[in-house]
C-alpha cells in the first residue's frame, strides 16, 4: 500500500473510532461521521465518509500548521476551544462500532 493509501485508512479509523476532549474541528468532523453512521444507503454513507476523510485529512495539516506557527512565533491563532463533557461516552459508543 503506498503512502496516500496509508494515510487514507489511517484518518477513517480516527475519524471512525477516535475522539477528542474538546472542541475542534476534527471532533466536528466526527459527530458529522456519528450521524453519517446510521444512514442505510451504504452507497450514500460510503460517499459522505470518503468527504469526510478528506476533510479530515485536510483539518489534521491545518492543526499542525497552527500549531508551528503558535511554537515558532507565539501566534495565537484561532480560538481556545471548550472541553467537551462526556468525551469518555463518545469514545466507547464509538469503540464498539
């Protein structure tokens, strides 16, 4: 498997299964996929996951690129996000998927 291929399968399993203690956009992208899940046409769930882990993908190198930006020149960008109550629920609702 080449290395896009890795990375694609690797942002389905954090979006699928993964969670966050406070609110960013890959905890947003999440609770989308959450919804997503119960849908019964797998043509349409299966579309709307592969945006999602694209969209996924792009908000992971977006959060390492603020992150450089706030260590290399204390920027302070964006927002600081709110913690998220009952983060240890989501994460085994979504476990046992």
């Amino acid at each position: 498997m080449d290395r896009e291929g890795r990375v694609r399968r690797s942002a389905r399993k954090k979006l699928i299964y993964g969670t966050n203690s406070h609110e960013c956009i890959c905890e947003t992208l999440r609770t989308i996929y959450d919804e997503v899940h119960g849908l019964k046409d797998e043509k349409l769930k299966e579309a709307i996951t592969e945006k999602l882990v694209d969209a996924f993908i792009m908000a992971k190198k977006m959060q390492h690129r603020l992150l450089y930006y706030h260590e290399k020149y204390n920027e302070p960008s964006g927002f600081t996000p709110k913690r998220i109550y009952g983060s240890q629920l989501k994460k085994a609702m979504r476990k046992a998927r």
